[in-house]
C-alpha cells in the first residue's frame, strides 16, 4: 500500500517537533522568526504559519503577540504508559 503524501507544513511541523524532542530547541527557547523559518527551511511563509500552528495544536509552543513563539512542551512517547502501569496500592 502507498502512503499518502504529507503537507510540507506537517513535515515542517514534524522537523521542529523533533528538534525539540532532540534538546536542540530546549523548553523555553525561542523559535526563530517566521521570515527566518522561511530561509532556514525553504517554505513559504504560509507554510511556516501553519506550521507554527499544527505545533500549537500539539502543545508544544505559545505565541506571545509581538514577542515570539517558545518552547512550551516535549512531544510526548509513542506508547507512553508509564502512569496506567504503576500498581495502584
């Protein structure tokens, strides 16, 4: 079976969500500026508007008008069961 193409800004989504999972973009860090994000990854900058709000959706940054976008969160683990699996005593 062939898998679907994915938008440029989902894998633009994608590539930052796993500079933050990595540490290369620590909580609290600011991410780069739209037209800067332009430059540095080659999309429109629709794509990286979009971009920017697919990660907002995920939880992992914030907006702050006239301020920036920051780190907000990790992506969290495929499979994470950590607190269903702890005995309830």
């Amino acid at each position: 079976m062939t898998e679907l193409p994915r938008y440029e800004y989902v894998k633009l989504a994608d590539a930052i969500a796993a500079d933050i999972a990595s540490g290369k973009l620590p909580q609290g860090a600011a991410l780069p500026g739209e037209r800067a994000m332009t430059g540095l990854y080659g999309v429109s900058i629709g794509t990286v508007r979009r971009a920017v709000v697919e990660l907002r959706k995920r939880g992992l940054v914030a907006t702050l008008p006239a301020k920036g976008t920051y780190v907000i969160g990790m992506p969290e683990a495929a499979g994470d069961t950590s607190e269903e699996a702890a005995p309830n005593d």
